[in-house]
C-alpha cells in the first residue's frame, strides 16, 4: 500500500534498520534477565528464554508478512487501520505511543542508575536532572538535524552496546555454560509463566522498525531482513550472555548486576566498568 510520505527522506539502509532492530531489542533488559530468569526458571532457564524466542520468532513472522505490504511510515498503527479500520488504528496507535513514553522514561533513569556508577556525582537528584534533560535535548538536536544523523548516532551507540557484549558471550560458548545450570527447580508453573514473562520483555521491540518505514530506501525489501536478522542476533546473543553467566556467576539468581560480575569474574574490576559502560550505552 502507497501512500505519500511528505517531507521524508528515504535514505535509511538495511544495515541502518538492522542496527535500529538490534538497538530497540538489546536495551537495558539484557543486563538484569540473566538473574532474573534463573531465580524463576533455575536449571530450566535457557528452555525458558529458547521458549520466549519461539514465541517472538512467530510474531515477528507475523509482522514481517504485514509490512511486506507497506512502504509507509506508522508500522502497527497503519496496519490495524488497514486491516480493521480507523477505531482499531487509533487504539493501537495510542498504546503504541503511550508504552514508548513510558519505556523512555524508565530506561532513561536505569541509564543514571548505571551512569551513577561511573560517576558517582549522579546520585544527586539536580545532577541526575540536569544529565537526562541535556541527554534528551542532545537526541532530540541530532534526530531534528535528520535522518542520516539519527541513524548515525544509533549505528554508533548499537556498535558500542555490543562491543563488549560480544566477548562476554563468547565466553559463554568458550567455558561451555550449559554446564554449569542452575541447580535450583522451579517453584512451579507460576514461576515458569513469571520467568516466561521477563525473558519475553525482554525480547521485544522487533515492532519499533517498521514505524519508520517511510524513511527507508527499500522497505518492503528491507524491513524483513532488518527484523527477523535483528531477532536472530538478540536471541543468540542472550543466550550465549546466559551461558556465561551461569559459568563465570556462581549465585547469579540472587546477583543484582549479573553482567558486571560475569565481567569481573573474567577479567577483574576493569571488566566489571566495560560491562556498567556498556550498559549505558545500551539504555542510550
């Protein structure tokens, strides 16, 4: 379906639309599901994350078949609108736009609480205030300079979130982490479902990519590669941080930062701040 894009430019790549997938699925929930997973689920915590991923897979096949029918900008909000009419569109549009407010926001502040570690100074309230309105107003100049330059900027802080992810996970591969399960069984189905829950939060945001798809050069093309590419990577990457955290964390259901201790644990306190910086950059 056409429809005019007035004033946008089409200029993003795939490899842009590959970063912004990776980007929007490999945030902050990354740094705290390995814990989290493994005090719900225990030894069956990476059948739990391959079930989460399943279930991605098959929404992301879903939304990959709808938007090979479109080259405009909206993602979901067009697609309901298409599909049911403008009621539905409407209401998916709205809660769409309300859930990524609410996203930023939260993220915004773990980004701090991870800043604070670095920079002890952000503890205060001002300096925290000061550091997210300068940080949101940054962002909002780079995206208004235009498209090339908001893709730039992700590009970079994608290529920085993983940098030092990439090395953690393959540790995981290297010290063989499916060895070293958690020994601990699971409470019972409710804490199955609750383990299900955060390794699924945490593996969304595949949908983000196709909000943009009046910007892209090639979207019917594009936006397929860009998202079940950017599923794949994210669930090979969790599941690898996994496996070296179950290897390298010895109490990682009760650890609060469990890839900053994998990261000590490799390498000592330096692998410790990599891992805290690198979760800045994944919250930016």
């Amino acid at each position: 379906m056409r429809q005019p894009d007035v004033g946008l430019h089409r200029s993003l790549r795939r490899i842009d639309v590959l970063a912004l997938t990776v980007n929007v699925i490999v945030g902050a929930g990354v740094f705290a599901m390995p814990a989290a997973v493994a005090a719900a689920a225990g030894r069956y915590s990476l059948a739990v994350l391959f079930a989460a991923f399943v279930i991605v897979a098959l929404l992301a096949l879903c939304l990959v078949e709808v938007a090979s029918r479109f080259d405009t900008t909206g993602g979901p909000p067009v697609y309901a609108t298409a599909a049911f009419g403008p009621l539905a569109g409407f209401a998916v549009g709205w809660l769409l736009a309300l859930s990524r407010v609410a996203a930023f926001a939260a993220i915004a502040s773990i980004m701090l609480d991870y800043a604070a570690g670095l920079f002890p100074a952000l503890e205060a309230r001002w300096a925290r205030n000061t550091a997210v309105t300068v940080f949101i107003a940054t962002l909002a100049a780079i995206n208004l300079l235009g498209v090339r330059q908001g893709a730039g900027l992700g590009n970079l802080l994608t290529l920085a979130k993983l940098l030092p992810l990439l090395p953690l996970a393959a540790a995981g591969l290297w010290l063989a982490g499916w060895q070293s399960l958690p020994g601990a069984l699971p409470a019972g189905p409710a804490a199955l479902g609750q383990a299900l829950l955060l390794a699924l939060f945490a593996c969304f945001g595949f949908e983000q990519s196709a909000v943009v798809a009046g910007e892209m050069r090639h979207p019917r093309r594009d936006l397929p590669v860009a998202i079940l590419g950017g599923v794949a990577i994210a669930g090979a990457l969790y599941a690898l941080v996994m496996l070296a955290c179950f290897a390298t964390v010895p109490g990682l259901a009760t650890s609060s930062r469990p890839l900053a201790d994998a990261g000590e644990a490799l390498t000592g306190p330096v692998g410790a701040t990599v891992i805290v910086a690198a979760a800045v950059f994944s919250c930016a």
